[in-house]
C-alpha cells in the first residue's frame, strides 16, 4: 500500500476511533494498514497497548542462532563511506547498518511468540520484529518518545558506569535526543526531556545487554487523534535510526549500506481506539525464500573506533528467548 494512503486511513480511524494496525518500510516507500487488526491472526502484532497473540503450541527446542558475518575489513569499508561523510560536515550521526546471512533452528513464527519484547511484529513469510524500542506514544494529548542510543554487555565489569562515561556514547546519546526534541516540536508544543540517559537490561540467549535511552515529552492539540497520520508521517523516517541532519545523514546511508534496509528501521505502530503506540523495527530478521537474515547496526560519529563499532553490530545479532 501506498504510504499517502496508509497516512489518510490514519486520519480518518483516529478521528472514527476505529483501531487499527500499520506499519512502513524505512525509506517510506510502502507498508501495511489493517482495520480491527485484533479480528485477524494472519499479521502477528504485539504492543504495551494489546497484542493478538493467543496461547499457542510453541516450540520448546532450545532456539539456536548462527551468524556468518562480513568481515572487518568489508564493514570497514562501508564504515569509511560514513566517515568521509562525518569529516566533510555532511552528518553529525549516522546510524550504519548490515545484514547477517543466519541460519536458525525455530521458525519466525516461533520467534515471535516467544521472544521477550515489548513491541514485535510478524508478517508470514517476510519478516519478524522484536524490538525493545519506542517510536512515539500518544496518550490523552501527549506525545512521548523514546530513543535508545548506546548498547553494552553487561558482563562488562561496571558496564553501566562505563557506558554512561564514555564520551563518544554520551555525544552520539545527545545528538539524537537534540533530534527527537526537534521532531517532536514539529508536531507539538512544550517539548520536555523527562528522563535522560537511563538504562534498560534486555536478557538475550547469549546473556544480558544493557541499553540506554531518553524520555522526551510534548504536548498535542485537542484535535490530535484526526491528525494521527500527520503527526507521524511529519516525524519520519525515526531519528535514532538514521541521524542528524536527516536529510544528508539517509544519502550517505544510501551510499554506504549495498543493500535496501526494506521494513527494517521502519516503524510500525497500534491504536486501540483511544491510545497510540508505536515501535522502531529494529532487532529484526528478514526472509527471503529458505534463506534468513539478521539486521543490525549502530550510530557512527567521528569519535567511532571501527573495531568497537563492528564488535556492536555482531552483538546485537541475538534472540530475545531465555
């Protein structure tokens, strides 16, 4: 479907008060819009508002992953792409990703019921989504988002300490609340930073990572829900997974990844007739025939060591299944 399309239905099911399911692929180039979403079992959707996931056999095998990486030496590659971009001016951040040739023992579907997230989307035969971050809540007319910027194993000793110290984490943390502050202002009024920099444990098969994110708060006109296509469609594509300036920040994008992100680093989002939520694709894996890929990335400044930021994108391969 047309994103224009998706944008409109938006509208009119917001003011109607008619729930509804969507979600866009990151270069807004098409998506999916589904009326009562929750009479339907075939698109799979689970937020902090509802889910139509329904008590199901699941398979109790031990969920394995295996990755096969590039090497250093090619995401170096697409790293300089990024960095000439960062040393002309062109970007303060970007957000650099690649995709993982995977093999796993347990099918999407399976994935998604049992994967420990907040927000997760399945479509048959495309793609699964487990995110653990926030697009945009909008609730009683107020607009919150949350962007998740910084990411370390916390097996680290005194990771938390460490991650929250660590200046590279702290200025690419700050360029993208400064961004979601501005996007938000697009579209509301009293923009407020309600928590900065607080951390979240995500447990994975492969041991528990932690996450840092920010709170930033606005406040909408009363006529909010008739403009819910607007609101959104005004604030895209998701700061936090493309960077700051946006518009230059997605052609160095374009240059450096060789693949099409597709869905992943979209948003999809549910409205349950009265409240809105809304997540970031990220921690995804994509389906192509009998093949499977794991989408993973990381925010770029000039500040970036290539090794640690490599050892980043093989981190977040994982399953959120214990």
């Amino acid at each position: 479907m047309k994103v224009s399309d998706i944008k409109l239905r938006m509208n009119a099911c917001g003011a109607s008060k008619t729930p509804f399911l969507f979600a866009v692929d990151f270069d807004l180039e098409k998506g999916i819009f589904i009326e009562n979403p929750m009479l339907q079992s075939e698109v799979l959707f689970r937020t902090p508002l509802g889910t139509n996931q329904t008590d199901t056999d699941i398979n109790s095998t031990q969920a394995n992953i295996s990755a096969s990486p590039l090497t250093y030496e090619e995401y170096e590659q697409r790293l300089n792409v990024v960095m000439q971009g960062l040393m002309r001016g062109d970007s303060y951040l970007a957000n650099l990703t690649v995709r993982t040739p995977i093999e796993i023992n347990i099918p999407l579907a399976d994935i998604f019921y049992r994967s420990q997230s907040p927000y997760g989307l399945y479509i048959p035969e495309q793609f699964v989504c487990f995110s653990p971050e926030r697009f945009v809540k909008i609730a009683n007319g107020v607009i919150s988002t949350n962007p998740m910027k910084g990411t370390i194993s916390a097996s680290v000793p005194n990771a938390e300490e460490h991650i929250l110290a660590d200046p590279k984490e702290t200025a690419e943390h700050c360029t993208i609340v400064d961004l979601l502050r501005n996007d938000l202002g697009i579209v509301a009024t009293d923009i407020q930073v309600e928590r900065f920099r607080y951390i979240d444990r995500i447990s994975t098969q492969k041991g528990d990572i932690l996450q840092v994110s920010s709170e930033i708060t606005g406040k909408l006109s009363d006529d909010y829900q008739s403009r819910l296509g607007d609101i959104i469609f005004g604030m895209l594509p998701a700061g936090s997974i493309c960077g700051a300036p946006k518009r230059s920040t997605i052609e160095i994008i374009h240059r450096a990844e060789p693949e099409s992100r597709g869905y992943y680093t979209g948003i999809f989002g549910y409205f349950d007739g009265e409240q809105f939520d809304s997540a970031v694709m990220i921690r995804f894996i994509q389906q192509e025939g009998d093949k499977f890929f794991f989408h993973s990335g990381g925010g770029i400044t000039v500040n970036s060591q290539p090794r640690d930021e490599y050892d980043e994108v093989l981190a977040k391969i994982y399953l959120p299944i214990l």
